[in-house]
C-alpha cells in the first residue's frame, strides 16, 4: 500500500467570503516541492473569482489519465520491445450531467500520438498496447468516468539499438 499527499492552501485575503465575491486561486504543493498555481475553472466560477491562468480540478482531473495512461503505455511498449521517440497526448475532458443528473466529468478521451524509432507494431498491436495501459492505469481503474484512447503514431526509421539514423 502507498499513500500520496497534496497539499491545497488558500486563503480569504479580506473578501467578505459570504456573498460568495472572493477568489477561488489557491496553490496545490506537492512533496516532491512543485506548487501549482491552481484555481476553479473559469467556465464553473465567473471571472474575476477565478484564475484563467491556473490549473483547474477538471484539468488535473484529465492529465492526471492521460499521465497515467503514458506511464503504463510506456512501460508495456517496452517491454514489448518497441522503442518509443517521443508520446503527446491531447486529451479532453467532458463535463455534462451524468445519469443523477448531477454534473460530472462523463467522458475522457485520450488521443496519444507515438512516435516509434526502428520497428513499430501493427496498428492492432498498437492498439493491444493501449488496451493494456488502460487496463493497468491505477487512476483510470479509480473513477467510473468513460475513459477512451484514440492513439495514433508514427514511425521513424532507426538502427538496431533505436538511435534514429
């Protein structure tokens, strides 16, 4: 078992707080020492209460899958024997009411692009190795939210050990 911490502060900073006209920037620091600018999303609270700049919960809510999904990804690839270049993913969350009628982040869809140096695996192969990182991705496994991976790659010819020639 392991155990994660974050660490979220904010403060009023003078706003009267009960006519609900205070900022919602607060900092999210994590121990390895990163802070995070962070905020509610723009299109939950109104400007000027929220931080357009920051990351929002609906924001790490989706990186925090696609990072997961790329982890695993790049492991089983690995393993596998395929030399992965680079990955980039462009994924995109959708808040929507779910079946309580409640809103909720209903849909993610990952659309990672791998670039593979030397040999690259069938397009079914490819999509085996994504089936597998969905499956092995702890965060995914953790939410009942659809959770899709439409992956493409590309292929870059490479010698033998995957140094692109």
């Amino acid at each position: 078992m392991s155990t994660y911490t974050a660490t979220i502060a904010w403060t009023r900073e003078g706003a009267r707080f009960t006519d609900q006209q205070y900022s919602r920037a607060h900092r999210w620091s994590f121990d390895g020492g990163v802070t995070v600018p962070a905020s509610s999303s723009p299109s939950v609270v109104r400007l000027p209460f929220s931080d357009p700049h920051a990351v929002d919960p609906e924001e790490a809510f989706v990186a925090s899958l696609s990072s997961c999904h790329m982890l695993w990804f790049l492991s089983i690839a690995a393993m596998a024997g395929f030399v992965v270049d680079q990955y980039e993913d462009t994924a995109e969350g959708t808040m929507a009411r779910n079946a309580e009628g409640k809103l909720a982040m209903t849909e993610v869809v990952l659309r990672p692009h791998v670039t593979y140096a030397g040999a690259a695996p069938t397009p079914e192969q490819d999509a085996a190795l994504h089936h597998e990182a969905h499956e092995e991705c702890f965060i995914a496994q953790s939410v009942k939210t659809v959770v899709r991976a439409e992956p493409t790659f590309t292929l870059r010819s490479a010698d033998a050990t995957g140094t692109p020639s």
